[in-house]
C-alpha cells in the first residue's frame, strides 16, 4: 500500500543550546524556535543578499532557495493538491518542556528533523543555528545562546568546538515503516504532544478545521493527511512519484475499517506574532491520546513513518508531533513534559 513511500530518506537530530544571556520564552515553544531561523538560514547561505529570490540567477543552486523557498508549477500543485507554497523539508521540535526562563549555564535541547534531499544541508542548518544564537537571539528580548552540540538518533556526537563530523544515521522509510502483520486485529495509542492542527480538504476546496478526534470521519482525515504529507514530500524532496502513482494519495478508506477504541483529547490554544502578515496568530490544535482499533494494523508503517514527519498544519513550527504510545508506557507521562504541563493547566 505504501510503496511508494519507501524511498524517501529522514535523518533526526538533537541540538543541545547553552544561554549566554537570560532566555525568556513562552510555554510552547515552536514558534520561537522556527522565527528567526529562516533569516539566520537565509545570511548563511545567500550569497547576493537580494531581498526576493525569485529573479536571481543562482536561485536553482541556492540551499536558502530549496528549503524554504519551494515552489511547483501550476500543473504539479493540482495534482498534488498543494496551495501557492510546498511544504519544506525540515521539521524543528522544539523543547516539551513547561519551563520557561533559562539563565546562562542552563542547558536546552530540541530536535531537527530533515527530509529527503534536505538531509545533505545538514551543515548548513548548523550553522545557521549558530548564527540564530549569536547574533538574533530567541524568545522575549532576543536572548542570545550558543550550540554547544549536535547528535544523530543514535546518539553519535556531529558537532563539538565548532567542529562537524559527517557519518550520521539516516533512515529510509522503508526501514521506518517496516513490515507490519496487516492480517491481524489491534489497537494502536497515538499521544499527540504537540499540537494538531489539520483540515478537511486540499486545495481549492472548502477546507474546515478539525476541532476533536474520537470519530471515523476525524480518523479518515488523520490518515489521509499523513499520507498526502508523505506522498508530496518524498515527490518534491525523494526520488519522485510517477504521474499514475498520483491518485494514490487518496487512500481510501472504508467505513468501519478502523475504529476509535478511546480518545483523551482536548483543544490547546497558543499564539505566535507574525512578522510577514503584521498579526498576531492563534494556532491551536487537538492534544492527548486516541487509541484506535479494528484494522488499524495495515496503516501502522504510515503512523510509524509520521512520527518522523508531523502530520497536519504549520509542522515547520513542530505542530503535529505524536508518537506511538507502547502499551506498558501508555499509562506514564514524562514528568514537566509540555504534554503533562497543558493537562494540568
């Protein structure tokens, strides 16, 4: 069902930041992370320093340009689905943690996750996490902080004294999805620690916001979502998907196929102030656990795989993160986790 997923590259990473200056944040923690990030992205790797980059002539050889800059044709953003701008190939999580003054010698820790050819800029993100903390600072008052390390998933340390060592893990999908029994009747717990924020509809359609899980129509659009945020990344950023894979990204399917076993979930508001629109934002979304049951089995590869990639709106702010909850953890909760911190007010 999902091979033509299978191809497409990850890679995670755990950057470790130490304040060199008082660092004021808010509870959740994505847009300050995800702010300044591009401008830092774009002074490491822009060469002209043109304000627009589409009429400049190294645009196709830029990294600033394929990351965040990403556009389709016409024709491509039909077929696919897409509106004016793709999704970009890169995921922060920020820290889930409740705390929110840090001083210098605190340490503070959030994860980079990149996509298909995304996974060869690695040095560039570095770097302009470097640049991010020296020079434009983070949070209230643009605290400044410097890298102090960068590992892979495995726990193998790439970044130490300004140095950067290549040979990191990275997965395919095929190997993140494995082979799952599709035969078998189970149920799966998904915990959503950040945010989810998805609609009903692509493109030009009506497009409504999903306020609660715990239906089939909310699980329906749950993998769909997942799966035409899979199938347009590994087509922008993998090997590609030939033109009759296209209608794939439908999945459908059947009512009564998966079942909703029970949902703990609630509605988390925040805001973030955007300096493109002038205004202040609110991006809230779905949080808490939903078990779901029946022949969820044959979507386990594509809720595994989702773990890696978010699911749903604004993923380049961390939104849409959950992961897999095993069943002698379903029950623990990470102590001054952002999840535990929303629940208890």
């Amino acid at each position: 069902m999902f091979a033509s997923l299978t191809s497409l590259q990850v890679a995670r990473f755990r950057f470790t930041i130490e304040p060199t200056e008082e660092i004021r944040l808010s509870e959740y923690k994505g847009s300050a992370f995800r702010g300044g990030f591009g401008y830092a992205f774009k002074r490491v790797t822009c060469i002209t320093r043109d304000r627009f980059c589409e009429p400049c002539i190294l645009k196709s050889s830029c990294s600033y340009y394929r990351v965040f800059e990403s556009k389709v044709s016409s024709e491509t953003a039909e077929r696919l689905r897409l509106g004016s701008d793709a999704p970009h190939p890169f995921v922060i999580e920020p820290p889930l943690t409740e705390q929110c003054y840090f001083q210098p010698g605190d340490r503070l820790t959030f994860s980079l996750v990149l996509i298909g050819s995304a996974v060869g800029q690695l040095p560039f993100f570095v770097y302009a996490f470097m640049i991010f903390g020296e020079s434009f600072g983070i949070g209230k008052g643009r605290g400044r902080f410097r890298l102090l390390e960068v590992e892979d998933e495995n726990g193998k340390q790439l970044f130490d004294n300004g140095n950067l060592s290549g040979g990191f893990v990275i997965r395919s999908a095929g190997k993140i999805m494995g082979l799952g029994d599709s035969s078998i009747e189970r149920s799966i717990t998904l915990r959503f620690e950040t945010p989810l924020r998805m609609k009903t509809a692509y493109g030009r359609e009506k497009k409504e916001l999903v306020t609660r899980m715990g239906d089939h129509a909310s699980v329906r659009v749950l993998l769909k979502s997942l799966y035409h945020r899979a199938f347009v990344l590994n087509h922008l950023y993998g090997k590609g998907v030939k033109k009759e894979s296209y209608d794939s990204r439908n999945l459908q399917l059947i009512d009564g196929d998966v079942d909703v076993v029970r949902a703990d979930t609630f509605w988390y508001d925040w805001e973030r102030y955007s300096q493109r629109q002038q205004r202040r934002m609110r991006l809230g979304g779905i949080m808490g656990e939903v078990t779901l049951g029946g022949k969820v089995a044959q979507y386990e590869p594509l809720l595994r795989l989702g773990e890696y990639l978010h699911v749903g709106k604004s993923t380049g702010f961390g939104l849409g993160k959950y992961r897999i909850v095993e069943e002698e953890t379903k029950c623990q909760k990470t102590e001054g986790s952002f999840f535990t911190s929303v629940i208890n007010g």
